[in-house]
C-alpha cells in the first residue's frame, strides 16, 4: 500500500512538475544561500583575513547564525505560502480523490510523501549549488579585501551542511503539518466546485481612490522632505516620522493604485480599446486592488534589498578611500587635557610609564588649543546650500595647532615645510561638509576675525590633511596660527605620531600591546592619564572586521529579501491564473488567438512584477542619498560598484523568477 501511494506522490510531482517550478526554483536558491552565509566560517577567504583581523570570524559566524534563525522564520512563511498555492490549485484533483473514496488521512499520507520528495530534492540541488555559490563567496571576499587566494581548495563545510538540513528539515515537517491540517478542514464539495468561483471585486468610488491617492503622495513626499532634512539622526522625532510616514504612503499608493489607475487608463480610449487592453487592464487591477497589502510590504522589502546591497559595498569603498587619507603615520595617540588631571601631555604619560621607542623609530608630539572661535563665524558670503549645511554644524569649534608642530607634523610624512606670515593663517578641514562650507567661505572672504583682529587666511581651499593616524576624517575644522597666538589658550588634546623603522614590527606590537592594555583596563591610569591610541594595522584590521560584518548581512538579508518577494509575486500571478482559466476560455470564444493571449500574459506579469520594484527604486534613491551623505563621515562614496553588483542580483533573479511566472501562467492557460 505505502509503495501505492509512493508512486502516485511521485508520479504527481512529475506531472505537476511545472506547477512545482517556482515552488522548487525558491527552495533550491533558498537552500543555497542558506548554506552559503554558514559556511562562512570554513572558508578558506575568510580564514585567511583571521590572522590580521583579531578574531572577527568568530563575531560574523555568530551573528550570521542568530540571522540564520530570522531568515528561517521567512523562509519558512514563504514555503508555507508557497505550498497553500499548490494545494489550493489542485482542490478539483484531491476532490476527485475523495469522489474516489480514498480518505482524508491517505490524502494526507499522498501530499506529505510529495513535500518529502520535492524537499529531499531541492536540498539536494541547493546544497550542490550552495557549494558553487560558496566558492564564488569566497573569491568574491578575497577580491573585495584584497586577501591572498594562491593557496585556494575547494571548501565544504559539514557544520554548514548539517545545519542547513536541520532547519530545512524542520521547515519541512511543519509543511506538512499544515497541508494534513488543511486537507482535515476541506468538504468534498467546496474541492470540486473550487475552480467555478470568481473573485466578486467591488470598486469603491472613483473620488475615493483619487483622495487616498493625492494623500499618498502627500505622505510619501512629507517623508521624503523630513528624512532629507534630519538624514540618519534617529534621536530626532522627525526620523521616526519619516519612516511610519514612509510605510503609510506606500500602503496608500497600492491602495489607491487599482481605481485611480483604471479611471486614468479608461480615459486614454486610443490605449483602452485597443487589443486586449480591457481585459489587461481588469485582471491587473483586480489583483493589485486583492494584494495591496503583499504588494506593499514586498515593495518596502525591495527598498530595503536595494539599500542594504548598495550601500554595503559603497560604505567599504568609502571607508578603505578614507583610510589612505586619515592614516598618514604608522601609529598615533592621543590624551584629553582634562584639568583635573594630573598628567595633561602624552609625553609625559609615556614617560611616567617608562614606555620607550625603538632606536629607529622617528615620532612627534604636538598639542590642539581650544580657540573660542566657532564654525557659525563663517557665515558670511555663503550660498543656500552651505547657509543650510552650517546650520547643522554651526556648534562645531576651531582647534589652534601652532605652525612650528604643523610644519613638524608634515615633515614626518615627506612634506615640505609651509611658512607663515605675522597676520596669516591656514584653514584645515578633511570632513565633506565642513570643507565645502569652508571653500564657499573662501571663494569670497580672504580673513578671518579672532579675538577681535583680522588674520588674512593664506590657502584658497581647505587643507584636507588628517593631522594624525585614525578611522574617522575628524579634522572637522583646525586653524593653523603662529605659536604665539596659543600661549594663553588651554591645551585641549596631547598627541602623539610615530613612523616605525627597520624593525617596524617589533615596534608595532609594542605600541599595539601599550594601546590594547589601555583599552581592556589592564592599565592603572588614575595616577596618570588614559591613552587612546591605535596603530595603523590596527585601523585597517578593525576596518576590515566591521566592512566584511556589515556587508556580509546585507547581502545576505538583502538576497532572501529579494527572493521572497519575488516568490510572493510570481505565487500571486499563478494563481490569479489558475482563478481567470474561465475568463481565458471566453476570450477564446470572441476570437483570441495564442499569440494575443500569451502577450496578454507577458504584459501582466511585466507589470505586476514592476509596480513594487519601481517605487522601491524611487524610495531607494531617496535612501541611498542619505546613507550617502552618513558615510560621508568616512570618505566620499561611489556607489557605482555596489549600484553595478545590486543591479546584476536583481537582474538574475528577476528575470529567473519573470521567466518561470510567464512560462508557468501561460502553461496554466494553454493546458485548460
């Protein structure tokens, strides 16, 4: 008996194969991310970056498992969803199983020795490919972090396999918990005459929609004004409103979209009458005015999918550009002239600890003077633009750095000495905004007013130096001013610039170790003063830690998101299909052809498939300016890498998903 039943569950799935297509194409590539971002530990990219990069393996793996938990919560909907699409297609074929006399429980037996077959299948080709992807993974780390492939072998994780069976595995049996519950819950007679119901879809006025459609642009445009005013400062009340004006617009705009769009389409009557037109038009509208929820939330999903794959890169580009400019030195510390403290220089901290340079080593201390002067007081001459940018920033002060230590700090890095006149001064920036607010400054003022007196400032444009070794550009606005301009003004930070020499990595691991010991409380410093330092490996390896962290979740969310919206689509126009086979019959009747019937086919999965993807681009140009303008901060970004890989991802699986909905509907409509 149970071999009976084996064959009819596989002769179903080959028969139901192109049913199955999305079903096992979703499973398949979400096997294979699945395996992928886990097998991150094993490979051999990553493993390489672990010795220089102190232990953030550990952290990625980690964080990529609690991930894994979320992600399997959606895929595991998504399935769900997925499979309550197969089962309610096939209602007439399991009602005639019931006619047949065969029982609820072998109906259920029959479908959960189906989901065990598609299962066991698509694990085993998303494993497969898992493996392949993985291994592109790798090369895809090693080229974006510069990491040494020469040595590369073929990786395979078991951990990751293991891990990845378990959860699918799970998933699986709750599937089939859900389809013996269902089967449990059908009468015989709502299975059989399952395929004659039609959807009843009322339209509300047509003065409705064009007021929730003049209040969703109202929403979406007060957002998008609100978040370009307060970027990412999520303390600030207007954030929050953005988001929930954000998610309210886009809701409203799905909701609107069915009536007002059908009133609009009906008054283009060259376009309206034309071909098929009228029936496109009501089978789009019917299912957007069904689904402007799922379209929705897949629309938000989209928008987060595109900011999250192109900003990652971008923000790991901005910031590795930034590096080359903010570390000038080997190593570089610094102490807070606080006046309670006992010791306010780092010389002398160093000294009190009997701490020594290596022979070879060349360095320099230098000392920032707290001005009184204000970067509000460049305010003259300025355009709308930089007026608004000084607004945000207008707190900011100007360090005094004396020009001797200035010139001292430029000769360590190779660079000639510049001189000063008695009334002169140079202005330094190597922040985005502080810098264009400076040369506007400049383009049209030539002194500057300190403590009363006019000082003639002696460069054009910003000097876009960074002043010591760090991951920030935080030069935000220093004035460089003869000594003794500073000799009545309190120290504010005591610095310290080292350049190693022929034995730099002695010396690196020396001043690596000085800076740890500071940082984890091994050092006793309330009889001294607290260093905080960093030596440029140091920079570059938490750099790398934090980018590889960051970029590896968003690609990985990013991809899940994409594909669970493209599921949920391609779910939503197969069934639709199945639900209109009536109507296709009739347009056969008054004379359609095929070929009139398959572009009417293409054109409504075009569309479909488009509306959430366009206005998620739109929200994600919005997005990705502000993101733009917060990695700023780091360096100035280009996203066109990330914008290039983000497109290709959308590219490949839209059109894999595009190409099975069309092929799948048109096969629904031409097989009944």
């Amino acid at each position: 008996m149970t071999t009976m039943y084996s064959k009819i569950a596989i002769g179903n799935v080959k028969k139901s194969f192109k049913d199955y297509a999305i079903y096992f194409l979703t499973l398949t590539l979400a096997v294979s991310i699945f395996y992928s971002f886990n097998s991150i530990e094993s490979q051999k990219a990553i493993l390489e970056m672990n010795n220089s990069t102190m232990g953030f393996v550990d952290t990625l793996s980690k964080i990529i498992g609690g991930i894994s938990v979320f992600v399997s919560f959606i895929l595991g909907s998504l399935i769900v969803y997925a499979n309550n699409f197969l089962i309610k297609k096939r209602k007439k074929e399991l009602g005639i199983y019931m006619t047949l006399g065969m029982g609820k429980g072998k109906i259920s037996k029959i479908l959960i020795l189906e989901t065990l077959i598609v299962g066991v299948i698509s694990l085993a080709s998303g494993l497969i490919l898992g493996l392949i992807m993985s291994q592109g993974l790798s090369l895809f780390t090693s080229k974006l972090f510069e990491v040494n492939m020469s040595e590369y072998k073929f990786i395979f994780s078991t951990s990751a396999i293991i891990k990845t069976i378990i959860y699918f595995g799970i998933i699986f049996l709750i599937v089939m918990a859900f389809n013996v519950i269902v089967i449990s819950r059908y009468k015989i007679i709502d299975l059989l005459t399952a395929g004659k119901k039609n959807e009843n879809i009322r339209f509300k006025n047509p003065i409705i929609y064009l007021i929730t459609f003049i209040l969703c642009l109202i929403s979406i445009g007060t957002a998008y004004k609100l978040i370009l005013d307060v970027k990412l400062n999520i303390e600030d009340i207007r954030f929050s409103m953005s988001i929930g004006l954000g998610v309210v617009g886009t809701f409203l705009f799905f909701y609107s979209l069915a009536g007002f769009g059908l009133y609009i389409f009906k008054n283009s009557k060259n376009i309206y009458f034309r071909g098929l037109n009228i029936f496109i038009t009501k089978q789009i509208n019917s299912k957007v005015n069904t689904n402007f929820i799922s379209m929705s939330i897949i629309c938000l999903m989209l928008f987060l999918t595109m900011g999250m794959l192109s900003t990652g890169i971008g923000f790991k580009n901005a910031l590795e550009k930034g590096l080359e400019k903010t570390t000038p030195f080997d190593a570089s510390a610094r102490v807070f002239a606080n006046e309670d403290d006992k010791i306010k220089s780092i010389k002398d901290a160093l000294n009190n600890l009997g701490f020594k340079f290596n022979d070879k080593d060349k360095y320099l201390y230098y000392n920032t003077y707290d001005s009184g002067f204000e970067i509000k007081n460049l305010n003259k001459g300025l355009d709308k633009e930089n007026q608004k940018n000084l607004n945000k920033i207008e707190d900011i002060g100007a360090d005094f750095i004396k020009i001797s230590e200035y010139n001292d700090i430029r000769k360590l890095e190779g660079k000639k000495s510049i001189s000063l006149g008695k009334n002169e001064v140079l202005i330094m920036s190597n922040n985005n905004m502080a810098s264009k607010i400076i040369n506007n400054f400049l383009e049209n003022n030539k002194e500057i007013k300190i403590d009363k007196k006019n000082y003639k400032v002696k460069n054009e444009k910003a000097i876009e130096d960074s002043l010591h070794t760090t991951d920030l550009a935080d030069n935000m606005f220093t004035i460089v001013v003869n000594d003794d301009l500073t000799n009545k003004l309190q120290v504010r930070e005591s610095y310290l610039n080292v350049n190693f020499g022929e034995n730099s990595k002695n010396s690196e691991e020396k001043l690596s170790k000085l800076f740890d010991d500071f940082k984890n409380g091994k050092i006793d410093y309330k009889n001294s003063a607290f260093i905080y330092g960093e030596t440029k490996v140091q920079v570059y390896a938490e750099s790398k830690g934090m980018t590889t962290i960051m970029l590896f979740i968003g690609i990985y969310l990013g991809i899940i998101f994409l594909i669970s919206s493209m599921a949920v689509l391609a779910l939503q126009q197969l069934s639709e299909a199945s639900d209109s086979i009536e109507r296709y019959k009739s347009l056969r009747r008054i004379g359609a052809n095929d070929k009139m019937i398959n572009k009417s086919i293409f054109i409504q999965t075009l569309i479909y498939f488009s509306l959430p993807i366009v206005l998620a681009f739109i929200h994600s140009i919005v997005g990705i300016k502000v993101s733009n303008e917060f990695i700023a901060m780091y360096g100035k970004p280009d996203i066109g890498l990330s914008s290039l890989v983000t497109a290709l991802i959308f590219v490949f699986i839209y059109v894999g998903y595009f190409y099975a909905t069309y092929t799948g509907y048109k096969n629904i409509v031409k097989n009944s």
